[in-house]
DNA sequence: CAGGCGTGGTG
DNA sequence: TCACCAAGCCT
C-alpha cells in the first residue's frame, strides 16, 4: 500500500548479476562458511520496500482479498487453502460465500451439508470444523469472527497459521505468518538453503519475527506479499529467479543455488491407503442425498476389512453417520 | 511429534 | 510416467 519507492541500487556487496560461482579454494575470503547464517544482504526498510512494491505490482486479484471481504469470507478461504491450491479453491469458496454469506448462515444447517458443499477439495474433516466453528462463533461471539489471535486459535480447525492469517489479513493486525510459501522463501533468501526443514524450528520463527515490519497495516500486507512471492515466484519447483525482486540479494542464489540436502521427505503415498477408500466411501454419501445402504458402500473397495476400517474412521470422526443397522448418512 | 488425513495438477 | 506438491490441523 503506502507507496514507498524501491532504491534503484540495492546495497548489494559487489553482486551484479550472475550467482558468484564458488571458487575451488575456499579458504581464504575468511567466509567462516557454516559459522554464521548467510543473511539478507538487504537493509529491512529496503526489503520492505522491494517486497512492497513487488507486490502491488504483481499480486492476484483474488475474491478474499477485495476491501470489502468480510473476516469470515477470509476465514473460509483459509480452510479450504489448507492443502488445496488456489484454483481449485476459487469456484468452490464463491459458491460457498453465496450459500452461507455469514456464520450464523453455517451453522444453521447439518454438518453434513457442510461436508457435501466442501465437494472435492479434500481434507474433508476442514468442513466439520468449519462448520462446527462457525457454530462456536454464532453462539459463543455474537456472530462475529474474533479479531483477536487466541481467541481464534481456540476455534476448530484454526491452528497458529490461521489464526496468524486471519488476524492478519482480515482485521490488519501485526503477526508472524508463517506458512509453506514465507518458510521457503525465508530458506532461501535468508538462510541459502532451497528447502526448509519439515517442521518449522524456532529459527525460523526467529528470522520471521525479526523482518516483520513494526507498523500493523504494513506488516499485515507484508505477510501476504511475501507469501505471494513464494506462490508466484519462489517456487518449490522450478522458481523463477530471474523474475524475483530478490534476486541480487538473495542467499540462496548467492551461494549458487545449492540443491537440497538432507533426509528424503516423506512422499504421501495414496494408492490402496485407508484415505482413498475414506474419499470414495464419501464421495459415494456425499452425492447420495439422504441414507445410503451399506450394499453402495460396500461396492466401492473389494477388501471388506479395510473398508469397514475406513467406515470406522469416517464415523469416529463424524463425518458419516449411522442410521440404522446397514444404513448410513453424512451427519444431520 | 511423526504420521494420518483427499484430491488433482504438473515438471 | 509418477513422485512431488498445494495458504495445515490434530493427536
């Protein structure tokens, strides 16, 4: 927002444009290498600013980001970006909006209603939360979504990310947010390394807190651009360096774009887990509208103990309900 | 605290 | 093609 001008030149040392190609001798150029943190070669109102103006003039029109998004139109799109990219989460969140405007909206109808509009997004148990959030806020908050950190956090479904996000984007507060995209970013540009690790350390949290801008609405916009940078430039894979407004500075690219070491990350596997036949039992309820025989569900997966294991889970989490002996429903 | 929890797109 | 990845939360 507040128009603060980039510095043409950055104070970069010596940097001008290739990545400095490691030189065989290390040696010499003192470099105590692994002693110290490579930081940002960057003033922090000059990497404000550059992240700033890299923003305002790159940043997606997105629905939840329009001045006149209401809190709880934030709020949903943070449930349903938890694991779930942008585009998918676009036409779901307008139709979401246009059915429950507000949290009282929500949380008069079934959670099963919740969990059939969630559709495919995944993750279906956000969708309970939600809506048994939106039911928190209804009877415990005036309707209203709290404005205040721990007040969200002790929502559903609202861990540290989202109640950061949502205090911060919705109500323009100055907190760490800290997701995948700020934790990358920061790996690299900060700390030369092309990943993070895979819990976010007290480090981190650290170096997250110590580039916050002090001002509330700046540091508010700040999260969001640098979260921005990570979705749009600095990409888990093939991030586009050239195009980034940190180029020059960043640590990563100064150390040459080292690839990652470290333990393999643990892929997700999917085929033949509990989760897929979870997703097809559901999917199976979620297009039924009313009660479903077990004979439907039992049509889905030939291994009938891994699937009354699934069936398990799914009620145990509430999201399926039993009616009657062979008969089931999403929750009323 | 590591692992469970959906689904679809992509390099 | 097939891992890997996508604005995490909860136990």
């Amino acid at each position: 927002m507040a128009a603060n001008t980039v510095t043409p030149a950055l104070p970069v040392p010596a940097t001008p444009t290739a990545p400095p190609v490691p030189t065989a001798t290390s040696g010499a150029t003192s470099a105590a290498t692994s002693a110290a943190t490579p930081k940002l070669a960057l003033p922090l109102p000059v990497l404000h600013a550059t992240v700033l103006d890299w923003y305002e003039a790159n940043a997606r029109d997105l629905p939840w980001r329009t001045p006149d998004a209401s809190p709880w139109a934030v709020m949903v799109s943070e449930f349903m970006l938890q694991q779930t990219p942008v585009k998918r989460v676009l036409p779901a969140w307008q139709a979401w909006m246009e059915r429950w405007p507000t949290p009282a909206d929500l949380a008069a109808e079934a959670p099963g209603e919740a969990v059939r509009m969630w559709g495919r997004l995944g993750y279906p148990r956000r969708a309970l939360r939600l809506h048994g959030a939106a039911v928190a806020i209804t009877e415990q908050h005036g309707g209203e979504v709290p404005d205040d950190h721990a007040t969200l956090l002790s929502l559903p479904g609202i861990g540290e990310y989202t109640a950061a996000a949502v205090a911060s984007f919705a109500f323009r507060q100055r907190h760490v947010v800290l997701d995948t995209n700020v934790r990358r970013v920061f790996a690299r540009a900060v700390t030369g390394v092309e990943y993070p690790a895979q819990a976010t350390t007290a480090a981190e949290r650290r170096t997250a807190t110590a580039l916050l801008p002090e001002a509330d609405r700046t540091a508010a916009t700040w999260a969001v651009a640098v979260m921005e940078l990570g979705a749009l430039v600095c990409t888990a894979r093939g991030p586009e360096c050239g195009d980034c407004p940190l180029f020059t500075s960043c640590a990563w690219q100064r150390a040459g774009c080292p690839p990652y070491e470290g333990p393999a990350r643990r892929g997700q596997s999917y085929e033949g887990t509990d989760r897929q036949v979870r997703g097809k039992l559901l999917a199976v309820l979620r297009e039924a509208h009313g009660e479903v025989p077990q004979a439907r569900l039992d049509a889905v997966w030939p291994d009938a103990v891994q699937r009354a294991r699934a069936l398990d889970g799914l009620v145990s989490d509430g999201l399926v309900e039993p009616v009657e002996q062979g008969v089931y429903r999403l929750p009323q």
